[in-house]
C-alpha cells in the first residue's frame, strides 16, 4: 500500500508586528544613510569644517561675543538640515524613480510606516551628528547655556519636522535629476541664509526675508537656546508654520510613482 503524501501546508505567512516593521524599516533607512559617503560628508565633514574655520578665523566679524558660541548653534542647525533635508529629499526622489516607494507603498510597511521609518533614520543620524560636532564644539571651548537645552531640543524637532516635510514635497514632486540639483543648491543657500551664521551678519534688506526662512528661524532659535537660554518664540512660529505647509502640501502633491 502506497502511503500518503503529507498534506500541503495552507498556512500564509504572516506579516511581523507592526513595531517590528517600523523598528526594521528604521534601522535599513539608518544604515543606509550611515554607509553613504556623500551623505557623510554632507552632514558631519563639512558642518566639522565650518565649525572650526569659523571658530578659528576672525571673519566674518560678529560682535564682541565668544565665536564659537555663535557657531556651535549654527552648525547643529546645519546638521538638521543636511540630514532631513538635502539627504532625504536625494534619497527619496531616487528611491521614487526606480519604483521603491510603489513596492513600499503595497507591502505590509504602508506608506505610513516608509515615513516614520524615515523619521526613525533621521532621528538617529541627528544623534550621531550631535554627539559628534557637540564633543568637536566642547573641545573648542563651547559651553552651551545648559538651561536652553528644552528650547533647542524644540527647536530641534521642528526644525527636522520641517526640513523633512520640504524635502518630501520636492522629492515626490519632481524628477529625481531636478531634486539632485535643487537640494544641493538649497543647502548652499541655507548656509547664508541664517543658518550658519546670525541674521544680522547680512545686508538689512536681506534680515526680514532670512528670518522668515526656514533656515533663519531654525539658527536664530538655537542660537537664542544655547548661546543665550531663552525661548525664540519668533522663530518657532515661523518652524511650525513651515512645518504645517509643507506637510500639507507633501500630502496633497505626493506622487509615489514618476
């Protein structure tokens, strides 16, 4: 007598625990942006540079104020900014192209869970760059006012939430070619824009457009943070204001697919 075969096992795989996906998405997005060299170099070389060039040099002048006080601030600014901005908005746009985001976009991640994957990434790339320029900052003899450190970390948040929502919008909207050039250009400008270096170093008639940039409210709130301990109100308004735009218009103009 023939024996039976074994039954065919019905049984579907099962999708992990959401948390499980968010927490693996989040560590793929990490490592990624960790082991990209021109990303790197965006976010920690170069932000490395300018805080001790202009640390160390005399110019531009800004005032009788201990420089690196002034420059520490801008450059965790900087930081924000290269990470949620200009690395998100190339990696994203390019991820769109070669049809990433529609796979993502019909696996059990969702669209939702490739955002806060995107967010956890963020998240710690900024760890690792504070970590990193803070300590180079403190052996140039930075001391941060420590009861500013609420008002920065506010700031801070903001800050990414609205340097990432603009990267979306650019990144879901455009050609990844168009994105490339636009982020790498908008980085430079940031830089003098407020970002980098207080309002008040350029021309007057530059000040009131810098401030209601996202790059000059972002550096005048954590310079208020930690070079003075106080609360930018100002400059967060405008940081929510940005925020809330440009999430709205990401979520309304997102194309998943080029």
């Amino acid at each position: 007598m023939t024996p039976s075969a074994a039954p065919e096992s019905t049984a579907r795989p099962r999708a992990a625990a959401r948390p499980a996906r968010l927490f693996a998405q989040g560590r793929f997005e990490t490592l990624t942006l960790l082991r990209n060299g021109e990303q790197l170099l965006v976010s920690v070389v170069l932000p490395a540079m300018a805080l001790v060039g202009l640390t160390l040099s005399p110019y531009p002048a800004l005032g009788d104020v201990h420089r690196i006080d002034v420059t520490a601030p801008g450059v965790l600014a900087l930081a924000v900014a290269s990470t949620a901005f200009t690395g998100q908005a190339i990696s994203t746009a390019f991820d769109r192209r070669y049809g990433v985001l529609r796979m993502y976009g019909v696996s059990p991640l969702g669209r939702s869970g490739l955002l806060m994957g995107k967010l956890i990434a963020v998240g710690a790339v900024l760890l690792v760059q504070v970590l990193l320029l803070g300590g180079l900052a403190l052996a140039l003899g930075w001391r941060p006012q420590l009861v500013g450190i609420p008002a920065a970390l506010v700031a801070g948040v903001l800050g990414t939430t609205a340097f990432l929502g603009l990267g979306l919008l650019i990144a879901g909207t455009l050609r990844a070619e168009a994105v490339l050039a636009l982020a790498n250009l908008a980085w430079v400008l940031f830089l003098g824009l407020g970002l980098l270096l207080p309002v008040t170093t350029l021309p007057t008639w530059a000040e009131p457009l810098a401030s209601a940039l996202l790059s000059g409210a972002l550096g005048e709130a954590m310079r208020g943070a930690l070079a003075h301990g106080t609360w930018s109100w100002g400059a967060l308004g405008v940081l929510l204001a940005w925020s809330a735009a440009c999430w709205a218009l990401a979520g309304r103009l997102f194309r998943w697919a080029p």
